[in-house]
C-alpha cells in the first residue's frame, strides 16, 4: 500500500505550513461556534485536496504563498460541504466519528457550514486574484447542483448511469479538479497547463467517488461507515445500476420494487448489496473505475519530469486502491 507521506515528499515543506495555515484559520469569537469548529478539527482527514493542490503548482512551477491560501479556501469550502452533506444525508458517523451533527444539532452544524463557506469565499476575494474568485464561486454552484440532483434521483427512486456520471462529476469531481486548477492558476501556469491540471483532478475526483461508492458493498469495519449506508438512504449508485441493468428481469423486478416502495428493511438492504455484488456490480465499477484513472495517468505522465509529476501518480494509485 502507498504511504501518503511519499506523496507528500515533494510538497512536504508547503504542506505542512498549509496544516498550520487551515487550522489558524478556522476561528470564531462565538464560544459555541468555535466549540463546533474544534470538534471539526479533531475529526481530522488526509487533505488529500490541497494536497493534489501543491502538487498541481509543484507540477508547473514553484508553490508559493498564493498556493498556500488557495489550499486552505479549498479545503475550508470541502469542510464546509462535508458538515452540510451529513445534514442533508441525516449522518451520524463521519470517519469513523460521530458528526457534527449528531454531537450538537443540525442548526448547530448548518451554521458552522455556513460560516467555513463563507470563510472560503472572503478569503479568495482577499487574494485579489480574479480567476481563484471565479473557481471558488464556479465549484461552489457545482456542488449544489451536484447535492441537488442526488436528492432529486433519491426521491424518485430512480438513476441511470448518465445521471449518476452527471451527478458525480459535480458534487465530487468538480471540488477535486478545481484544487488542481488553483494550483496551476497560482503558479500562472499557462492555459492549456491549467486546463490539463483540471482534467486530472476530475479524473482523480471520479475515481475518488466511485471508489467511496463501492466501499457501500462491502464488508469493512475500516471504512468508517455502515455497510449498505448509501442504499439505506435511497441512493442508487454504479454498481447497483449495473446490476439492475444486466441482470435477469425477475430477479430485478424485485429489487426495483424494493427501491420503488423506499423499503429498506435491513433483510431487503441485504438483498440488494447481495444482488449488486452477485451480477458483476462490483467488478463494472472497479472497470470504470481504472478507465478514469487510465485517462489521469495519461495526462500526468504528459506533464514535465519533476518530483511533484511521480508524486501525481503516486496519488492516482492511492486514490484507487485506498481501503477508507
């Protein structure tokens, strides 16, 4: 397995003056607010968005201060975005953790959310940089549509893998590629070298929720949240889909009737993770999967021969063969 601190080597210095940046940066005088935003930090996380970040700008050029900032707006706004999706999934577990939300309330959580967001979003005007304001505010717009059509295909029990590729690409893939896009912008990499270190993020980014959704299958206590947890909250993904493609029409015709009547007893949650993994649901999305981090390894490998370009592909194996 890939140890993340060899992927860090090349920004090592950078990412470590980001981890004090962020953690300096996430500060109210409201005693209950702040008791929100620790609780926030406690639960921790790999960072592997302002990581892909430095590495973008290490890729072009040299990282600088304008670097840093733009890791930590990017990480503030992917904070902010995790509080607010657990409110909507209604979550009780982050990482293994209880959420924010369960700890204090959902008016607790929204409003720590709304204040990270809204930290992103004054610091990137403070920047001056016209083009970090235009991504910050570009991404925030696709995660909201991303979130909306999730609730939208939940609600009518119902997605095919055109909307599910739709919705992936803006409520994950679109946060991971603009990190690599501000890396690029903050070291004015010219704009075909932008454009190609956006492509590699939301290839990554794809990869990076197919393989959280695939983790919903499976049977493992490291991953930090229930098995079947995506399906108990309606939410039909790659390999379900798969699966209710292909499969002999008697046996989904049970399945989409468990899914048309929302019910998801434990014995019929089951079922279905039994169903997906039974008629190659598993198997498709891991395919998929290594399409997408086929097309990012090609693009990295186009880049300049530096550290920062071997640690990219470090990452892209990480990123497909993590196991949490």
């Amino acid at each position: 397995m890939i140890e993340l601190q060899q992927i860090i080597k090349p920004v090592a210095t950078e990412f470590e003056q980001f981890q004090k940046d962020f953690a300096e940066v996430l500060h109210s005088e409201v005693p209950l607010l702040q008791s929100a935003i620790e609780q926030v930090l406690r639960s921790g996380g790999k960072h592997i968005r302002p990581l892909l970040l430095l590495l973008a700008a290490a890729a072009c050029d040299h990282p600088n201060a304008l670097t840093r900032e733009a890791a930590v707006i990017a990480e503030t706004l992917h904070t902010a975005t995790l509080i607010h999706d657990d409110v909507i999934d209604e979550t009780k577990q982050r990482r293994g953790q209880p959420s924010l939300n369960a700890i204090f309330d959902n008016r607790i959580a929204v409003l720590t959310g709304d204040f990270m967001l809204a930290g992103a979003l004054l610091r990137a005007s403070q920047t001056g940089h016209v083009g970090i304001v235009n991504v910050i505010a570009a991404v925030c717009r696709e995660l909201s549509e991303g979130e909306m059509i999730e609730l939208d295909n939940t609600l009518q029990s119902s997605c095919n893998e055109s909307d599910y590729f739709k919705m992936i690409n803006k409520k994950t893939g679109a946060l991971i590629a603009s990190c690599a896009e501000l890396g690029a912008l903050t070291v004015n990499a010219s704009p075909e070298m932008t454009e190609k270190c956006r492509l590699i993020g939301q290839y990554l980014g794809l990869c990076f929720q197919i393989k959280d959704d695939i983790f919903d299958y499976l049977d493992n206590a490291c991953i930090g949240k229930p098995t079947g947890n995506d399906v108990r909250e309606g939410k039909i993904t790659l390999p379900l889909i798969y699966a209710l493609r292909t499969a002999p029409a008697a046996q989904t015709s049970v399945c989409v009737e468990m899914i048309n009547n929302k019910d998801y007893t434990p014995a019929n949650i089951t079922h279905l993770l039994a169903f997906a993994k039974q008629h190659g649901g598993i198997e498709y999305a891991e395919q998929r999967l290594t399409e997408h981090k086929r097309q990012a390894v090609e693009l990295i490998a186009s880049l300049p021969d530096t550290p920062a370009r071997a640690a990219l592909l470090l990452l892209a194996d990480f990123i497909a063969e993590r196991t949490l």
